[in-house]
C-alpha cells in the first residue's frame, strides 16, 4: 500500500529537476533568514509558499500534455480579457494600475500571462506544424502584441517586455529567421540610440521608465534618489570579494543600507555574504536548471512540448539574467525577483507552475518509451 501511493507520488516528478530546486530552496531559506535579520517567521512563510508551489507543480506534472493543449486557447483568451479588465476596473498603486480586486484578494493578470503566452504560442505552431510558413509567423508576433501592449498600458515596461521575451522564444524554437532576428537587433539599436541622444526619450517612454535607464548609465547622478539601489548593490557585492563576509556577517546587509534586501536585491546579500565563489556555485545551479529544461525540450515527442520545454528554460534564464544584472548596475531597476530565492509567493507560484509543465512533457515522453 505504502509502496504503491510512493510509486503514485514520484512518478510524474523529474527527479534532477526537482534536486536542483531543492538545492535553491535550501539557499533561499539559509540566505533569507540573514536578510531579514533573523526573522524566523519570515523563513517559515517562505517554506509554506515552497510547499504550496511543490505540491502545485505536482499536480500540472499528472496532467497530460495534450490535456494542455486544449487549455491554451481558453487560458490565453482569458489572460487578455483580465487584462482588458484591469484597463477598465483596475486597482491603481504607486502609479500603476495592475491588479484587479476580487472581493478576498488582489490578482495580477500578467502574471496568468507569463504562462499562458508560452502554452498558447507552443499550441498555434503545433497546430500549423506541416505547413508552417511566414505567415505563421506574424500571426504569433500578433498574439504576443495583444498582452504586451495591454501590460505596458498599465504601465509596467518591464513586465511586459519579459512577456514578450518568452513569446519570442516559442518564435525562434519555432524556426525564426536568423536574418529577421538580425535585421530587427539592428531597428532596435537604432531605435534605442535615436531615443537616448537626441532627447527624445520623453517623448516615447514614461518619465519614471526614462529615469530609470539615466540612473542605470549613471547611478552617481542622483546617489541618495534613484541611483541608491544600484550603488548599495554593487558596493555589497564588491565588498564581498572571493569567499565571502561569511553568513549573517554582511554588514551593507545588517546596516541597512541595502533596500529590498528579501525581495528584488537579494542578490546582493547574497554576494556580499558568499563573494564572487558563492555567485558561481548559485550561477552553476541556475544552470544547471536550465540545461535540464533544455534537455526536456530537446526529447519532447512533439512539437508542442519542444516549443513550450525551450521557453521555459529560456524565460527562467531572462528572468536570473535580468535581476542579477539590475542589481550589478547593468541593467535598468525594473522590479523582477530572483528566480526561487527572493521572498514572495507569487513569483514562486507562478514559475514551479512552469516547472510542472516540464515534468509532464517528460512524463509523457517516458509514457511514449513504455
């Protein structure tokens, strides 16, 4: 009997991927407790969420991948009318209007979106698998455009620009042309050097989203306004040099001179804690996630879980690429955790909920080898 409900219980998880997840939570859980200066409350919330996000990337895994295919019309239809929602009926916050109000709780649709996109995008190309031509194309670059204006309207940049970025992923496992990728690289670069040196900026970005890319060129311009986040980040993580001031030793951390030291800018208790040594060992786990989605993608049976496995990977790697580089200073501050380790269950819902996806596109591979 026991045997049998722990045969049931492992069979849809990936056992390395759920290793290499384990291994973040436990560095989650130890660098969390330092940054919140041993709030033990705080760890133990953060274990809740991690049970509460295992336990749903359980249950996506048992669901069949075609079951998913038949879920990503509905879910994107609905991802963009809650957006279309948020336009009319939105709660508005510190300027922006991003959350709806359901009576018990806030939601943020564009967080339905960051799942939804991926799963609808995969769905299409699978659909037009055998005649798959240009065309297809510009009706995926159609389906990304829907959500991405509807979040930038909120406004949140960077948001929707991550949402994109995932679209785009599904695009280039898709087949994308290399000289369409090169040749809007190119509008894009131009775009952005017509933007920054001829004053134009104003003109096409919001006020806060043009001081944010002025502080990221130079934090010292304004060190005690906007550029304090990036200049406390880079001076913890320089100070940490190659091991590390040691474990609840950070003293840019215990000082409290670093903002957002449990969420966004973790990263940088972390470097100064664990230095340059303790970086490459979190690098190496990161990565190590990322090339097991890969190899997931790459043995998917159809195209359908290629194409969905590939952005998966592809946008945890976007999302550590962009918060490490936003607290190292070369990158713009736009809000994004780090992916398992900053606090907040949210984040943590949404990307085991990807992760879950995962385990079901190689459960039913292994289904296929049976």
């Amino acid at each position: 009997m026991i045997k049998h409900l722990w045969d049931r219980i492992k069979r849809p998880i990936d056992p390395w991927l759920l290793l290499f997840i384990i291994f973040l939570f436990i560095v989650s859980s130890v660098l969390l407790y330092s940054a919140s200066n041993r709030d033990l409350d705080k760890v133990m919330d953060k274990v809740t969420f991690m049970g509460i996000s295992l336990f749903g990337m359980w249950c996506i895994a048992n669901i069949q991948p075609r079951v998913l295919m038949h879920l990503a019309l509905p879910a994107y239809i609905v991802g963009v009318i809650l957006l279309l929602a948020v336009e009319f009926f939105g709660v508005t916050s510190h300027g922006a209007t991003r959350w709806l109000n359901i009576g018990i709780t806030r939601i943020q649709p564009s967080e339905l979106m960051r799942l939804a996109l991926p799963l609808m995008l995969a769905w299409y190309f699978h659909h037009f698998e055998s005649t798959l031509n240009w065309r297809h194309f510009v009706g995926g670059a159609l389906i990304i455009a829907a959500p991405f204006i509807l979040i930038l309207k909120q406004p949140d940049l960077g948001t929707s620009l991550l949402i994109a970025s995932s679209g785009f992923y599904v695009l280039f496992f898709a087949g994308l042309s290399w000289r369409f990728i090169g040749l809007m690289s190119g509008c894009i670069a131009v775009f952005a050097y017509i933007v920054t040196h001829w004053d134009m900026c104003i003109n096409v970005l919001h006020e806060y989203q043009c001081r944010r890319i002025a502080t990221m060129l130079n934090p010292m311009e304004d060190p005690l306004g906007a550029g304090y986040h990036i200049i406390q980040g880079t001076i913890a993580i320089g100070s940490g040099g190659w091991f590390g001031k040691g474990w609840l030793a950070g003293t840019q951390t215990h000082l409290d001179f670093i903002p957002e030291r449990t969420t966004d800018f973790i990263f940088a208790v972390y470097g100064e804690e664990f230095g340059l040594v303790g970086n490459c060992i979190l690098l190496i786990l990161y990565l190590l996630v990322i090339f097991r989605a890969l190899m997931i993608s790459n043995s998917a049976n159809t195209l359908f879980g290629r194409l969905l496995a590939g952005a998966i990977a592809m946008n945890f790697f976007t999302y550590a690429l962009v918060n490490m580089g936003m607290v190292t200073g070369m990158l713009p501050v736009v809000g994004v955790p780090l992916p398992l380790i900053s606090y907040g269950g949210t984040s943590m819902v949404s990307i085991l909920a990807t992760f879950g996806l995962l385990m079901s596109i190689q459960r039913d591979r292994s289904l296929m080898k049976g």
